[in-house]
C-alpha cells in the first residue's frame, strides 16, 4: 500500500501515514492479512516518584524542626524564633520535598498547597508580632497571586486553542487585581487609594487588548507566532 | 570475588553527568531472524560471552570524583521488548546493568548505554551474541568476520583502552561554534519515542549518491539539511533563521588503527548558513563533502580529542568532587553539544556477517535515542542490500520526517516505511 501524500511505501501493519496521518483504507481480505505490529503494547514501568531521596528530606527536616525546638527550650524555656524556623521549613517541605513523594502531582493541587502553607505561616507571623494585617491584607494578596498563578497554569498546559485570548485574559485580570491589592493595602495600612496600581492597569489592559486583538487579527496572530515561537 | 572495575572511557565521562530522570544516552542494535527466539537459548549466548566481553557486563557506580563502571557477576537477564525502542534507563537499572537485552517474536535487540561503548563497539558485541545464539540454537560453527568475534578467545588489552588518551595532540581544538537551529514540537505522553524506519535498497540509494558524487553519509545528511531548511523557513522569519547543523559521530577506530571495543568516536558538525542563500541539493553535497573531508584528518581528530583529554589533566578539576563536575560537565554539554546541532545522523555502515549467519538473519538496525534537548534524531545501518534510516523522535509531529522521506521519494528512491505508531 502507497501513501497518496508522501508517496511511500507503507508497511502492512500501519493503518494511518506515519508521515502524513493519511488514513489508510483496507478491504476485508487486507484486513485479514495485517500483519502483526512490529512493537509489542508493553510499556515500560516507570516510577518518577523520587521517594528515597524525599525519605532522606523528610528524615532531614524532622531532625531539624526537632533540634530547633530542644534547643529553644533547652535555652529559652519556650519556642521564640523557633516557631518562624519550623514554619519555615515547613513551608520548604511542601515546597520542595511533598512533590517528590509523587509519580506526577498536578501543578494546580501543587500551588494550593504551597499557597496554603505560606499563609500559615504569616499567619503565625502575624499573632505572634500581635499584628493586624492578616486577614485584611495577607491572606487576599495570597489569593489574588495564588488565582493568578493557577490561570497562567491552565494557560500553558490546558489551552491549545484561543491561547491569544486567554493570555490578554489573563493580563487584565493581573492588573485588576493590582488595584485589589491597592485596596488591601489601603484597608490594612491606611495608605492613598489607587496611587500605583493605575500605571500597572494602564500597562496590562493595553497589552492585554493587544494580545486579544492579536487573537482576533489572523495575520497579526502569525506574525508574532514567527516572532515570538519558543 | 574481586571484581574488576573500569574508570569511563573519555567520551563516556559525559555521560552519567548530563543524564537526568527523563533522558540517558543510549543506542539500540537489532536483528530480526527467520525464526522465533528462543529466549533460554538467547540468555545461554549471553552468559557464554560475559569473559569474552568483560567491558560490557558492568554495572554503573558513583565515586567521589568520578563514576565508574563495576563489572558484574551476574549476567543481564533477558527480557520481553517494549512498545517503543530505547525506554529509559534510570540509575537503579544502570547500577546491576549497563545493557539490555530484549527480544520479541523473531527479532533479538540490545540496548547499550553509551558510557559502555559505541555503535561500532556495540555492533561486535551484538553480531557475536547472535553468532553465539546460532551456534548454541543450530550447532553450527560460525567463522569470524570483523563484526564477530569467538566466544573463548582472550580479551586483549587493547579492547579495553581508553584510546582517547593514545591519540591526542598538545593542540586543543576550540569548541566555539555558534548554535543551530532547534526543532520544537507538542511532546509525547509518558517520555514515549516514535520510531519510523524508512527501508530504502542500498544500490539505488548508492547510485542517487555517485550522481552527486559523495557518499550515502554525506547524501543523507544533506537531504536533512535541505529538510531543516525548508521547515526553518516556514516557521521562522528570514533574519531570525539560524544555522543548519546536523551532528556526525566519527568512528576514530579506522582513522587511528584502534581494536578498542569502548567509545571511540567523536562527533563533527557540518552544515549551512541558510541566511546567505538559497543551497541546492548539490551544493548542500559539496559544502558537506568538503566539510568532511576538512574536518575528518588525523590531525584535526587528534586535536578535537586533545580538548577533550585535556581537562581531565587538570589537577584541580579532577580533585573536584563528583556533583560539581556534574554541574560544569552539564552547562558545557549543553552549550557545545546540544545547542550547536539541529540532530545527530549516525551511520553504522554495512554490516557485513559471516555467510554462515545470513541465511538467519534477515535485517540489521541500529537505533538511537533524541538528545537531551533535541527531539529528533536519525540512524542509519545497512545490511544485504537495504539500508535502514530510523528516525526516532520525541514529539507528536512527524514534520521532519515527512518532509526528508518525501524527498528521497522525489529523488527517486523508493521508500517503505515502518512505525511502531500508526
């Protein structure tokens, strides 16, 4: 059987072009006579999963947090600094070490989680100075890059299509939210509302109708794939 | 037992350094037969060559300063093929074994990581297992080609040099050299390799080349750099196109009259600046003829092996702790070697049996993995009168493929084409 496209000589095993994904029509008697595949289905195991060195990490920070607290009470009779060090390297943990416990973690779960601990740990940074910005800033700027990161995320590894789009999307979005932050940061600190948070609004909405009109615009669109292409 | 160790032969050093947990750097030699394998008859041959072959039968360590190659007791186990060729080779397999040994229906393969040899060095071992593996199954006696070598005769020293260290010069040729143009494409699930050989008759692929005067290695890689042009420039604009380079491995052993059965060879890159013009075929099979018959003297192998040689004289890198190496060796492999070509073209050449084996076999092919950051790359191995060209690639897209296969067809070379996909 020839490829009608490429003008090879095709196998009989093959039922599309492997060069051109041509599809490959057979009769019942060339059914028949398919020969077998020239690979077997068996794929290989694999484990990604680095778990003797995350053994070793875990062993590690567990020897740490344990030395960082004998030692505050052996000299201090209470935590002191070692609360900020034991978050801290709780925060490193869920970071660096939780992912290598797992074949393939999704990056969203992966973001949640590290998002989570550092707001655990201003938290914590927050009752223990006596503070009152937690709530009121912390934890919303947390959320705002936290949503931000998760859609960038989504752009770069769910979206094939309307990427333009999105991206302009996502841009705006960026600089709306600077003015939320601008928000919090006027709520908890009492500073002048939307001072520098209209420069970046300015700066994202521009580049972000570019980037949905460059969605719009095919020729536009194919320029800046040739530019840009990674 | 006191078993012995081997340190990595120069071109190896690289290896274990730059191989990470999605790539190692391996080839693939198999033969398909007239026959189902037997594979208790395949692990016999394999364990009747384990003195005649000690260099291969070891297993990858970690020294302070350096890996090093453990031989083993036990023989590699030999085990059922995988959907695709050259899966990947972790640490943990490395450690009991640098090889593998595989087979499927009528068709024996050996997987070798490149710290233990090359394809000329892999090739004899392979062509004596089968030779081995005929013997055993057949009772017959096979005589000795120079692919073949006999089971109980001594190991020779010069088998297991480093014959990097032999042939070097006091001149260190330079590695500058700019960068090359890069394919880029959607990557496959699970680390999967598409393999899609393309089955051409050597002696009109042989009579193609004498019409532009060259040789099938520089035909070749010309009409993939003729390809890489045409797709650069579709996708790229005219003053954004880069360099054209294809990476050919050099077996040095002919060049320098070496025996050694470990890596000995080093790569050249040839190519063309697509932004000084338009190149025709025949002048893409000048400018690469010419390349190679520049690059491939004695003298300019020896000073290519002197940079290599070199650095491991230095007292104070070899006193560099292994992790360190590992970075530096890393961030120089990925400037001079992966950056520098577009893929690599690695002809084994004929290979020729003793006539008491052609009968069983009924082809010979050689496969080798995508580097590190390219995501295709092309082998090619003749045997009888077909010549195998595997392109073996790491993406969705089967663009270069189409484009060089379409124009050999156009050149008037009948092509059959095999996929383990499709």
């Amino acid at each position: 059987m020839y490829c009608v496209k490429c003008g090879v000589k095709l196998s009989d095993d093959l039922t599309v072009c492997p060069l051109c994904q041509t599809k490959i029509y057979y009769n019942e008697e060339q059914i028949k006579a398919i020969k077998e595949k020239k690979y077997p289905e068996t794929m290989p195991t694999r484990s990604n999963a680095n778990r003797s060195l995350a053994s070793i990490l875990t062993m590690l920070s567990l020897l740490t947090i344990s030395i960082i607290l004998i030692l505050c009470y052996q000299v201090y009779d209470e935590i002191r600094w070692g609360g900020y060090a034991v978050f801290s390297v709780g925060v490193f943990y869920c970071v660096f070490v939780l992912p290598l416990w797992f074949k393939k973690i999704n990056p969203i779960i992966s973001v949640l989680i590290n998002h989570t601990a550092i707001s655990l740990f201003l938290l914590y940074i927050n009752l223990k100075t006596g503070g009152d910005w937690f709530l009121s800033f912390a934890l919303p700027l947390n959320i705002i890059i936290c949503v931000n990161v998760i859609l960038a995320i989504i752009l770069i590894k769910y979206v094939s299509k309307g990427r333009y789009f999105f991206a302009g999307g996502i841009i705006i979005l960026i600089g709306l939210s600077s003015m939320l932050i601008e928000f919090f940061q006027h709520l908890t600190f009492d500073t002048k509302m939307f001072v520098w948070s209209l420069y970046v609004v300015v700066c994202c909405g521009i580049f972000g109708i570019f980037l949905i009109l460059a969605g719009i615009i095919k020729p536009l669109k194919n320029y800046l794939n040739k530019r840009f292409f990674i | 037992m006191n078993r012995n160790w081997y340190r990595l032969d120069t071109a190896a050093l690289l290896f274990p350094a730059v191989m990470n947990k999605n790539w190692s750097n391996a080839f693939r030699l198999e033969a398909t037969i007239n026959h189902e394998v037997d594979p208790f008859i395949l692990q016999k041959a394999v364990d009747d060559l384990q003195v005649r072959f000690p260099s291969f039968y070891v297993g990858l360590r970690t020294g302070f300063f350096w890996c090093y190659l453990q031989q083993m007791e036990e023989t590699p186990k030999v085990m059922s093929d995988f959907a695709y060729p050259l899966t990947f080779m972790s640490y943990k397999e490395l450690k009991n074994s640098c090889m593998r040994i595989l087979y499927y229906k009528n068709r024996i393969a050996v997987e070798f990581f490149h710290g233990v040899t090359d394809g000329t060095g892999g090739n004899i071992y392979f062509c004596s297992l089968l030779a081995r593996y005929l013997e055993i199954k057949f009772d017959i006696e096979i005589g000795k080609s120079p692919f073949v070598v006999n089971h109980d005769e001594p190991v020779s020293k010069e088998e297991l040099e480093d014959s990097f260290h032999k042939h070097t010069n006091d001149y260190p040729a330079s590695r500058k050299e700019t960068s090359s143009y890069q394919l880029k494409g959607t990557k496959n699930k699970n680390d999967y390799f598409t393999l899609i050989t393309g089955i051409v008759e050597t002696t009109k692929l042989k009579e193609i080349s004498n019409r532009y005067n060259c040789t099938i290695t520089v035909f070749l890689t010309a009409v993939m750099i003729e390809s890489l042009i045409e797709i650069q420039k579709e996708k790229c604009l005219p003053q954004l196109q880069k360099h054209v380079k294809i990476t050919i491995p050099v077996n040095l052993r002919k060049l320098f009259g070496s025996k050694t059965v470990r890596n000995f060879v080093l790569p050249i890159n040839v190519g063309v600046d697509p932004k000084k013009g338009d190149y025709s075929l025949k002048d893409l099979c000048i400018s690469i003829a010419s390349q190679f018959n520049y690059e491939i003297t004695t003298q300019n192998m020896a000073s290519r092996i002197a940079s290599n040689v070199n650095p491991q004289k230095n007292i104070l890198l070899q006193a560099t702790p292994l992790p360190i190496k590992r970075l530096v060796m890393g961030a120089v492999y990925h400037r001079a070697g992966i950056l520098t070509s577009s893929l690599n073209i690695s002809n084994l050449g004929l290979v020729k049996l003793p006539k008491e084996m052609d009968p069983f076999i009924e082809r010979i092919e050689f496969i080798i993995s995508p580097q590190k950051n390219n995501i295709n790359n092309c082998s090619v191995s003749s045997y009888k009168n077909h010549t195998y060209i595997n392109i073996n690639r790491n993406i969705v897209e089967s663009e270069l493929e189409r484009v060089f296969f379409s124009k050999l067809v156009e050149l008037g070379i009948p092509v059959t084409i095999e996929s383990n996909r499709g």
